[in-house]
C-alpha cells in the first residue's frame, strides 16, 4: 500500500512562486538572490504556519542553484536542487531550537561555520524556533552572528519575536510575515482540491479558511480530515457538522425574532442550539461576529471587510438594510459585556436568555442620540419635560443716608435688564472687596458700636459687612509685637511642651535667642542645626500659637543658625544601644534605677 503524505508536506512550496500571501517577502528575496545582496543573517518572524521554515529553506536551494532562471527562481532540475529536494544536500543544516537550545549545541553548529562548502557556493544554517534558545546559547552565538565567513548565511525563523535578545535582532535582516487571509487559502485549497479530485463547495473551503485563522497547515490539515469523512465530497452541511460549527441560518432567524420582538421564537432557537451541543459562550462569540459583518455590510466603503463566503454575502447586504445601525451598535455592546460576565454566571444558560430578552426589547429601550456629531446611547424619554430654572430674588442696595431696605422700591427702579448688570457688578465689587481685606482684624473704635447689625438675608453694603465683621471681633484686640511679650508667648509655649512631657524639645526652645524683624515677623537664633531641626518640627502649632496670642494672622517667624568662628555646627551622628542608654539616662535617672532593680542588660 502506498504511503499516504498529507498535504501540508506534499504541497510545502518549492520555489517562491508558489508561496502563499507572502508576496512582500518573495519579492525581496528574490531580487536580493538577483541582485547579490544577499545579508549574512535574516531573521523570519511571523505567527504559525504561514510559510517561515518554507522560505528559509527556498532561500536556501535558490542561492545554490546551478541554473538559476531571470526571474531569480531555482531551476529544481540541476544537482543541487535535486539534491536538496531528496534531503541529502551538504550545504544545508537545519537545527531545531526548540530540543537544541544548550550552549553546547550553538558550540557545536559554530565549529561547523569554519568550514568552507565542497560544492556549491554557500552554506546555508537553518535555525527553527531561536527563541527557545538559552541566555548563555545566545552570547556563544553573537560573534559568529556578526561576523560570519562570506560563504555562511544564517536563517533563523521564531514565532515570538519579542524574546529575542537586541543584540541578536540587530546583526539580522529582519523579515515580517503576516497571516493569510481568507480569499487566499480559499484559493489554494481550490486548486489542491482539483488535483487531488475532491468535490469541494466554496462555502465549505471559505468556512475551513475562517477555522484556520490564517494558518494554512491548519487549512490543510482540516482538509485532509473532512475529506477522509465525507469520501472527497465536501458540502457545506458536512463541514459545518465536522468542525462543530453553527450554522449562519440560525443567526439569521435570530436576528428576525428580535427584530420582530419574538422572545418564544428566540429562546426555543436557543434551546435547539443548546441541544445540538453549542455552549453559551459560543453563541454569543458568534452572534457578536455575525452583527459585526452586518454592520460592516451596511458600509459600502469598507464592504471587504465582511469575511463570509461569495454565497451568503448578497443575504448579508439584503438583511443588513432592514436593521438601524443604531442597533446593532446597542446590541454589540450588550454581547461584548455579555462575553466577559458569562465566565463568572453560574447558570450560564440562563445567563444567554436574559442577553436574548434585552436584545429583543432593545428596539424599545435604546435609540442612538447624535451628540454634536459623535454617537451615544441613551434611553427614550415618553415626553420632553422643560427645564426648570431656579429663581433668584433681586439684590437689594441702601441708598445714602437711609438705614432701611424697601424691596419694593428696589424691584420698580429700572428696567430687568438694568437690574440685572446691577446685581452682578454689585457682586462682584463685594467679592473684591472681600479679598483685599486685610487678614489682620482693623482697630475698631467699640464705643461707635452700640449694637450688632441686625441678620439680613439679602447682600447689604460693604459698610454693613465691615460692621459686622468688626462687631465680631471687638473683644479680640490685635497686640502689638513687642520683645517682652513676645518672652511671654515663648515662655507659655514652652510651658505647654512641659505639659505634653517633650522634654527633649524644651531645652532646644529655652536655649533660642528671640529678635524682632518687623512688626510682624519674629526672628530665631539658634547654636546649630539640630536645634534649627527641633524647632522647625513644631512650625505648624508654635505659629498658630504665636498668632492666637498677639491676635494677628499676618504673624511668622525665621530659624537662623548663628554663624561664627567660635561656633561649631553640631552634625548628626548614629547613636548605637549604649549612647542612647546613656542619653536617657542623662535626662530621665530613673531609668538607670529600673534597669539595676529588675537586672535589665542592654543589646547590642
């Protein structure tokens, strides 16, 4: 009995023509082998199965050839074709990384490199899969890499570009392959199909296409398999029975009961596809692709885009036209959130049918809302309600020499819109006037005062708000900044500390030499930086202090370390167990007492 050879192997290309949607790759090459501007190292990078090892290994046969045509192609008729075709050609190595990753074999193939071809002009070294490679593997390989003998060429192929060192991807010719659209594996399974006299419908070629993902060995694969089941008579119907796929007409009645708002008609068809053995996750990973192509059908520019078979693409065009984009849009919105929770659903059937209800009441539930040329969702409104404005009651001003306000009298002067200018300027110079106020309270002559302004809940003048506010602070009389009252203040902070036991600060505070800058600013001396430290750490509470006591907001104050030839800045030094011992003894002797009574020993 023959052997049988699958498809993948016995149709693998053989010159570059034949290649597979890698055109932008077997042009450069080929006028790189015409030209003589072959690199010494290419690296080909792309996902599975779109034609890497292939090219490497055309690459290799075509530099090589004895006979090579015009257009740069290997003839596959002199020796070293011939011999490269049976396998036994000597000036190919092929190393597969993914099982040859040591350092040792790199060593190995590097040993090789020195050795100069016996027939032919290059040799050529394939290896596969080079990010499985080791660190140490990579660094054996580096030199060799960027300096090869001219007769070497390296072709290293990886799916995972990204774990290639730098320094590796820089000594390459890097070459980027890309997946393979639907159209061209449809188009090669045709003609594979035609000569291995297969019955094949292009329906079902397209739907092998969308399964492969744009992989062709996978392509292939999957058409050695449905042949072997439907005897070479491939229909759509077999196809979608072998592949486990769900058929495009039960999207199609899914999308008329929920346009026609039949929630039985949607939840039955449901219940049928959960029976066939369709998961729910499926369905809506399905119907989310089957809304996207009809929306992309309602676009004549982009209409490429729909990725479906010649057959079922007039069905889409007919359908997509009777559907708002404004729901499809609604309903890929509720299938992607959809998508992400049925992972988390217990009851993922259950799950499914509440998507199916809202996506039946959703004609009733949404519409699209065009905001200012954008697109956004919104729910419909059964009547339009105005919009209600708060009222503001007009701004009431004392005239000179008056000391009562008539609202009446206000509200018949002048026209609204003069009212109107009224009121805002007169805000706005109350504001003004509110944030040029000085922060310290003026003096207040109290025996002009004889009573608190009575609370009016209308904006009164600046005269009456300057009462107000001196009225309240009658009683809190600014003290002047004087060097005696200022030892007042400091001594009563310092009594303060004492009382919240910061026995360590009251010395630093004690020891500060006190000066007067201005009437408002309070000048610090201090011995040296660690006192400048313990003072600065109380900013926040001595500054509030120093101003409640003298009654001024506007009051602060500067550390200065006093400078000197005699004064020695003190540094601050690590202090191990026993000086810190010896520094709590110092100030707490009690301490030491404990220590000899309970026959306490330090650490160190």
């Amino acid at each position: 009995m023959e052997n049988f050879v699958v498809s993948a192997r016995k149709y693998r290309p053989q010159n570059f023509e034949t290649v597979v949607g890698q055109s932008h790759i077997t042009t450069t090459l080929k006028n790189a082998v015409k030209n003589n501007q072959l690199a010494h190292a290419f690296l080909f990078c792309g996902p599975r199965g779109v034609g890497k090892t292939t090219c490497a290994r055309i690459l290799a046969k075509t530099i090589n050839c004895e006979n090579r045509g015009e257009d740069g192609e290997a003839c596959n008729v002199c020796n070293s074709c011939i011999s490269f075709d049976s396998g036994t050609s000597l000036n190919i190595h092929e190393l597969d990384a993914a099982s040859n990753n040591s350092v040792d074999d790199i060593r190995a193939l590097v040993d090789q490199v020195r050795f100069a071809p016996q027939a032919g002009k290059y040799k050529v070294y394939i290896v596969d899969e080079v990010h499985m490679l080791s660190q140490a593997a990579f660094n054996a390989f580096l030199k060799t890499l960027e300096e090869p003998p001219p007769f070497a060429i390296f072709i290293l192929a990886t799916t995972e570009k990204h774990k290639i060192l730098p320094t590796i991807l820089s000594r390459c010719q890097i070459f980027d392959f890309k997946r393979i659209t639907n159209q061209d594996t449809t188009d090669h399974l045709k003609a594979i199909c035609t000569k291995e006299n297969i019955v094949a419908d292009t329906a079902a070629l397209h739907l092998i296409a969308q399964k492969s993902e744009g992989c062709l060995r996978d392509a292939l694969s999957i058409l050695d398999k449905i042949s072997s089941f439907t005897n070479a008579n491939i229909t759509y119907s077999n196809t979608l029975e072998h592949l486990n796929i769900l058929d495009e007409d039960y999207y199609f009645q899914l999308i008329g009961a929920m346009q026609s708002q039949k929630i039985s008609d949607a939840l039955l068809l449901y219940d049928e596809i959960n029976k066939k053995g369709f998961e729910g996750d499926e369905l809506l990973n399905g119907l989310s692709e089957f809304i996207r192509n009809l929306l992309v059908s309602q676009q004549p520019g982009i209409a490429d885009l729909l990725e479906v078979s010649e057959a079922f693409k007039e069905k889409y065009f007919t359908v997509s036209q009777k559907i708002e984009s404004s729901w499809l849009l609604s309903a890929l919105n509720i299938l992607s959130e959809a998508e992400i929770n049925i992972r988390q659903a217990k009851n993922k059937k259950l799950h499914v049918e509440l998507v199916l209800i809202k996506l039946c009441y959703l004609n009733q539930a949404l519409q699209l809302i065009d905001n200012g040329g954008g697109i956004a969702e919104g729910k419909i409104a059964t009547e339009a309600k105005p919009i209600a404005f708060r009222s503001f009651s007009p701004v009431a001003f004392k005239e000179k020499g008056s000391n009562s306000i008539n609202p009446r009298e206000t509200k018949k002067s002048g026209t609204p819109a003069n009212r109107n200018i009224e009121e805002s300027t007169a805000r706005l110079v109350i504001e003004k006037e509110i944030l040029k106020a000085p922060k310290a309270p003026p003096r207040i002559d109290h025996t002009q005062v004889s009573k608190p302004p009575e609370k009016i809940s209308r904006i009164g003048s600046l005269k009456e708000i300057r009462e107000k506010l001196a009225f309240e602070n009658r009683n809190n009389e600014v003290k002047t900044l004087t060097i005696d009252e200022l030892h007042i203040a400091w001594t009563s902070y310092i009594n303060d500390l004492l009382k919240k036991n910061h026995h360590a600060k009251i010395s630093h505070f004690k020891n500060a030499q006190l000066h007067i800058a201005d009437e408002n600013s309070i000048e610090i001396v201090v011995d040296s930086k660690l006192q400048q430290t313990f003072i600065e750490a109380e900013r926040g509470e001595l500054i509030n202090f120093l101003q409640m006591h003298f009654n001024n907001r506007c009051i602060t104050y500067r550390v200065q370390v006093q400078s000197g030839n005699n004064v020695m800045e003190e540094k601050e030094e690590y202090l191990n167990s026993t000086k810190k011992y010896l520094k709590i003894v110092e100030q707490y002797p009690l301490v030491k007492q404990m220590k000899e009574n309970l026959g306490l020993h330090l650490e160190y």
